[in-house]
C-alpha cells in the first residue's frame, strides 16, 4: 500500500556534505521524494531524485524544508533525507 509522510525540519548540513551525496543515497528508494522550501514568499519544489532540482533549490545550512514522501517505502525514505538533513 502507498504511504505518504512529510515532516518539517531545520537543514544542518556541512560544506562537506554535497547534493550528490544526497541524490545517490535516496536512489535505492522507490518512493517519490520531493523537498519543498519557500523562497521570498514563493514555494519551491524540487525532486530530489533530480539532480538539476537539488541544484535549484540552493540549499542551505538553516534552511526551513518541507520533506514529502511517496511510496511503498516511503517512511524509510523520509529517515533516510533526515538522517542526512540533520546529522
């Protein structure tokens, strides 16, 4: 049965990490996961199993996001971001 979680949280990330990280760790995931993060007044979302997505949202260390998830494996999938998100 397709779930679907979303959680708010706080990004903490370091220069270390990058999106390519990211992209390739949450590819096992079958779910749709998308980040949403509202820029100026205006809700941005991006696919973070696209590259060019994460590229445009430009996240940043104490960004405000919104997690959403969609899938078989879906709660799985929304730790796994957050285990990166907020280490």
């Amino acid at each position: 049965m397709e779930q679907k979680v979303n959680k708010t949280m706080n990004v903490s990330i370091q220069e270390s990490q990058t999106i390519m990280e990211l992209s390739q760790i949450i590819q096992q995931y079958d779910s749709e996961i998308i980040l949403k993060k509202n820029v100026n007044g205006s809700l941005y979302e991006a696919n973070l199993k696209s590259l060019l997505g994460l590229i445009n949202l430009q996240l940043h260390d104490g960004d405000e996001v919104i997690v959403e998830c969609i899938g078989e494996d879906a709660e799985d999938a929304l730790k796994e971001v957050e285990a990166f998100l907020k280490p």
